[in-house]
C-alpha cells in the first residue's frame, strides 16, 4: 500500500527559517498599513522565498499493514488448581482465542503460562511485562489475564499500552479456613513455657465467621495438644519447651468440609530452646596447683552460675579447733545435698575424698540426682585410689570405673581413644595426632589406674589405660578423669594442651548441650532438600525410614562421610513435618514453607489486580458469568463495559520503502519572487 504526502527539509535551522517568516510577515503587514498598492504581489514573491528555503518534498512510502496482537497470560500456579478453576480457565482461554479469531481483524495472539515461583509465589505482572517486551507498543491492542486474582508482583510499577482485562475465575461461593502466626519468640527458656500469638481465620463466604476452632499443637511430633480457640481474631497460645535445641511447633486446624484447601490449615514454627541459667557446684577437695583451673573456665562462662567450696583443711588435723569454725562460710551440706540439689545443672568433684565432711546419706542423694537427669564430673587424686575414695562410697553403683589402688607417678601423653575419635567430646581436638603420630601436647605426670566397669573410654593415659571414662547413668551422666593434672596445659608444660576446649566440651556434654551429643541422628532441610546425619560411637549405621507428612514411608540408604559419621540427602514431595528413624534414634525435620505462600489467601479476587486494569481502562469479569462479549474499539474510547471488553484497532503498519521527490527546481522558485517582485514595483511605479 503506497501513501503519498509533503514532507520539508529545510536548508535553514527552523529557527533561523521561522524568524525570516516572521520578518517577511511584518514588513508585509506594514506594508498593507501603509496602503502599498503591490504589497500582495511582494506577499507572492517572500512566500515564493520561504517556500525555497523550507524545501518541500514529494514523499512516497510503501506501508505494509501489520496485525494488531493481543496478550493472555494465563496463570497455572497452585491456586489455580483448586475446585472448578482449573476447568474454567481452561474453557475461557479455548473461548477467547475463538472470539479473537472472529474479529473483523483477528489480531496476532501471544499466550504466556505462568506457574510457581516457588517461595515467590504467582509473578503474574512479570510475565504480563515480558511477553509486552515481544510485541511494539503500536501494536498491543489488549492484554487479558485469565487468573484468580492470587497474585504477589501486583506492585510492580508497570502499565502496558492498551487495556488490560482480567477474566478472574473462582466462584462466589468460594471460602477457606487459615491459620496465621502473628507473633512468636526465636527461642525459649527450657522447661518453662512461650506465648505464641495465632489466628484463625475464615475467608470468603464462610458459613460460620464465628464461634470456636479446634487448634492441634505438638512439638517435635509428639503428643498433641488439643485447644479451642476463637475465630477471626487474635489469641495467645503457651506451649511449653522441653528441650535445649531446635524445638519444631506444629501448629494445626482440621479442614473442613467445603473449605478451598486444607495446605494453610497448619504453621510450622522453630524455637530454640537454651537453659536460663547453667547452674554449677564444684567441690574442692583440697588446694592444689590446678584447683583454679574448673572455678576459672566456669566463671568465663557468663552463662553458667557457679557455687564453689574449698575444704581448706580435713578434720584429721588436730590444733584444737573445732571443725565447725574451720569454714570462712559455714558448708551447708544439709541445704545443697537435701533441698537444693536437683537445682544444679552439674556438680563437680575436684579432688574430692571422703574426710567426714559429706555423710554417706548425702553421697546417696548425689547418685540419685544422677539418675534423675542430673551431671556429675569426677576429677579425681590420688585420694580416689585410697580408703578415702569416692568409689568406696554410694556414688560405687554409678560410677563407670574402679580403681586398682596405684597411682602411676610417671610422665605420659593422654591419647584420644578409637571411640574417643568420634566423641564430640574429644573428636578433633587440636593437636592429638593421627595415623601413628604422637599428638603435639605436653604430657600430664601422674593418673590412677582404674579398671573400666562401663561408660565409653574417650582418652587413655599409660599403656592404654582409661583417663577419661564417659557414660549415662539412668536420665543423667557422669565423666571420671583418673589424672588431677589437666592443669599443666593451662600453664604450658611442654607446650601446653587444649585443656580449656576439652574441659569446656566434658562440663556441656554433661549438661546434655544438644550440640555435643555423642549418638544422634540430625536432620536440616532448606526449602524441599533434605540433608540427614548420623554419628554413632559404635557399630554400623543401617537404614533410613522416612516418613512424610501424609504417612508415606520410604527407606534410604546412608554414605559414610567421616569415622562414624554418615550422611544422605533427598527431596520431599510435600511440605510439612517428616518423621526419620534409624535403629533407636528418631528426628524430624520442617520442609517447604510453613504455609505455601499460593495459599496464605486463596479466595479469588480482584483486588490485588484493580490497579492495573483500571490504569489502562480495561475491566474485570467473573468467569463464573462467563465470557465476556469482545468489540473492536478506536484508540482512546472506552474499553469495557457491562458484559463486554474492548480490543482497540491500532491499524500499525510497517514502512518498507520512502522516496523523496522535491516538488520543484530552486531556480523556479527565484524565478517566481523575481517576476512578482518586478510586478509589484511596475504597479507601485504607476
């Protein structure tokens, strides 16, 4: 198609060119005031002369029409598999591209799908922006949006050139039950309670929007706690901690029938759970070169309380003081083994032997604070291979191993056991030398042989033989460590040792730090993988069962990662509480989000989207009314009204060629002023 028009290259800045114009225009003004007989003759002659300078030209172009393009972004996340919507939008994408194609001038149809982004949620407005980046604003004659309305990029600041619909799918009818976490603490004191703050939440057309909920809450997939709240408004919820860690709240509401889903029915929340206070009692047997060693590393500790006694003098000295007033503050054995006692985290005996000061009644009561759950830390002396020893006591049932009744004067190098090596106690120490190589610390000089009668041997002293036993007692733990003379890495003896990690690790491991323990199974997942862990001291690792939130179990098989360590990895399928088992050790681990952001709120809506359409003056239509009717409409009128949306008629075309031809030569221009102008001065000459 040719289209013809005059087109000006002037041979003068336009500027330049208006002002002669203008210059030409008031002289022949004031020519016309002054009653000059030739002033229309000299009219001719300067238009003859701007018409030369100005240029004009002849243009010829060859158009070839373009077709106009329509958008559909359709979207295809989650929420837009819920009830009828899929079927709906299915039908309404098949119908528009036939009403399209019916159209006087059926335009180009760009479709683009869009589905989950994950963490994201629907980028619906980012896909509406890149497939406009494809198609010459000239062009886009209508953009529609077949969606729910469940959208999170509806802030992006962008406005396409031609009318937006949206054709929202859905049913009036459509109501859903959420429950939402407003408040809750990163961590929590162990054994006393956290307040969450929840809400229950009915959206759309509920058929209750009142009354009471019930509210399912465990922690670490354990025995559920079963409350009724109040709908639609805010309410505290204590749920108590149990243990130090990651503790993992699952929080939940039944679904109910007729609800959209039940995915935003549930909230999973970790809260780590860490001691108020580490309470410590150390005992000090008798002063000695190393007695600061324990009250100096527990006093750094700005999370432990430490209580420390010192028996200054055993009551076998006779200089007729009596015993009682021997004590710059009295020992109040009653309070501490009687009525105190379970308030201690641990209790450490440095150097400790029976001397009268503690009954066997009260020794008693330590063994059973052990069973109970409590600590205790044997440093022992030379004492404890004596008649004075603590093994010659109650404490003989518990304790993990007993003393021949040597003590071995002589220098030697503590050495990390087989087991010790997958320890978390001693596992890596820096310095303890591996393959055959004698580990880079000083040696300590004196330990009491002991003969192990349970427990796990960590480290060894001379020729093998047990330096620091471990073991559980009932719910607690006891440590013995058969040498008083860990104190000499602290002063550097022979270039010193890690005596402050070691004893820091033995005095956490025994008040159970979650991070120490010795034969766990350990999960982490972030978003849908899951990286599992297993340590044992002992033995083989065998299989892994894993138990996905609906039920579902599947059995994985570990890799060994290091010496008693062993590790795997997988993708859930679902999001939600996995159950994992192997042997006696059981974990569980939170996949995906707590609440898949497609479903925080899946009532269709036009809500998020009415700022984009009513910008570009398209409309919103209810697909459960179905299609709306599609007229072509000239740019700049209404594009939507009851029951119908616009498609505006660009009429874009693409230029293929241009001539310029000029309307005439220069000289005819000249020719034309000089004849005028000669004309006038013959008429003003007579």
């Amino acid at each position: 198609m040719n289209v013809n028009s005059i087109a000006f290259d002037p041979m003068l800045p336009f500027w330049l060119l208006a002002g002669l114009a203008g210059l030409a225009l008031a002289l022949l003004l004031l020519a016309a005031w002054r009653g000059l007989s030739g002033w229309a003759l000299r009219a001719v002659a300067l238009g003859a002369l701007v018409a030369a300078l100005a240029n004009p030209l002849w243009r010829e172009e060859n158009r070839i029409p373009s077709r106009d393009a329509v958008i559909i972004v359709m979207d295809e996340t989650s929420s837009q598999s819920l009830t009828v919507r899929p079927g709906q939008s299915a039908d309404a994408l098949a119908e528009l591209q036939e009403a399209l194609a019916g159209l006087a001038a059926p335009p180009e149809v760009i479709i683009r799908r869009v589905e989950d982004a994950g963490r994201d949620g629907t980028l619906l407005v980012e896909a509406l922006r890149e497939a406009a980046g494809l198609v010459s604003a000239d062009r886009l004659s209508g953009v529609f949006l077949i969606t729910d309305g469940v959208v999170n990029d509806a802030d992006i600041p962008f406005t396409p050139a031609a009318p937006v619909h949206q054709l929202m799918s859905g049913e009036a009818s459509d109501w859903d039950r959420s429950i939402t976490v407003k408040s809750a603490p990163a961590f929590g004191i162990v054994g006393e309670e956290v307040q969450l703050v929840l809400r229950i939440e009915d959206k759309g057309a509920a058929p209750n929007s009142s009354g009471m909920a019930r509210v399912i809450a465990t922690i670490d997939g354990g025995d559920e706690q079963v409350i009724d709240l109040p709908l639609n408004t805010d309410v505290p919820l204590n749920l108590s901690i149990n243990h130090a860690g990651i503790n993992l709240l699952e929080i939940r509401t039944p679904e109910m029938a007729g609800e959209l889903t039940g995915l935003n029915n549930r909230t999973i929340l970790s809260v780590n759970g860490v001691r108020d206070r580490l309470r410590v009692l150390l005992i000090s047997g008798e002063p000695y070169a190393g007695e600061r060693t324990w009250r100096n590393l527990l006093k750094a500790d700005a999370a432990v309380d430490l209580v420390h006694f010192t028996i200054l003098r055993s009551p076998e000295k006779q200089d007729g003081v009596p015993y009682e007033e021997m004590s710059l503050i009295a020992f109040p054995t009653q309070e501490l083994f009687t009525e105190k006692i379970t308030d201690f985290d641990l209790i450490i005996f440095d150097r400790f032997r029976r001397q009268g000061v503690l009954p066997q009644v009260y020794i008693r009561n330590v063994a059973n604070y052990v069973e109970a759950g409590g600590a205790v830390l044997i440093a022992s002396g030379p004492a404890f291979a004596s008649a004075e020893s603590l093994y010659r006591s109650p404490l003989r049932d518990i304790l993990p191993a007993a003393p021949t009744g040597r003590v071995l004067e002589e220098g030697f190098l503590p050495r990390i056991s087989e087991v010790g090596r997958r320890h978390p106690v001693t596992e890596g120490l820096e310095g303890q030398g591996i393959d055959g190589i004698d580990p880079s610390w000083g040696r300590w000089m004196r330990m009491v042989e002991m003969v192990p009668t349970g427990g796990d041997t960590v480290m060894e002293g001379v020729d093998g033989r047990p330096l620091l036993q471990l073991s559980r007692v009932g719910q607690g733990r006891l440590a013995l460590l058969a040498s008083d003379q860990a104190w000499l890495w602290s002063r550097g003896f022979e270039g010193g040792g890690p005596q402050r990690e070691l004893l820091r690790r033995l005095a956490h491991w025994l008040m159970k730090e979650p991070e120490l323990e010795e034969n766990v199974l350990v999960g982490n997942a972030r978003g849908m993988d899951v990286l599992v862990e297993r340590q044992l001291l002992s033995g083989e690792v065998g299989d892994l069962t894993v138990v996905s939130p609906s039920g579902v179990e599947q059995v994985l098989e570990f890799k060994p990662l290091s010496e008693g360590r062993w590790q795997l990895g997988f993708t859930a399928e679902e999001s939600g509480v996995y159950r994992l088992f192997e042997g006696d050790a059981q974990a569980v681990v939170a996949t995906g989000p707590a609440t898949p952001v497609e479903f925080a709120y899946p009532i269709a809506s036009g809500a998020l989207l009415a700022p984009l359409v009513r910008a570009t003056g398209g409309g919103l239509f209810a697909l459960e009314d179905g299609l709306p009717g599609l007229r072509l409409v000239r740019e700049g009128r209404v594009s939507a009204g009851r029951g119908w949306a616009g498609v505006v008629a660009r009429g874009a075309y693409t230029v293929q060629d241009v001539r310029l031809t000029p309307l005439t030569r220069g000289w005819v221009y000249l020719l034309i002023a000089a004849f005028f102008s000669l004309l006038a001065w013959r008429v003003e000459g007579r």
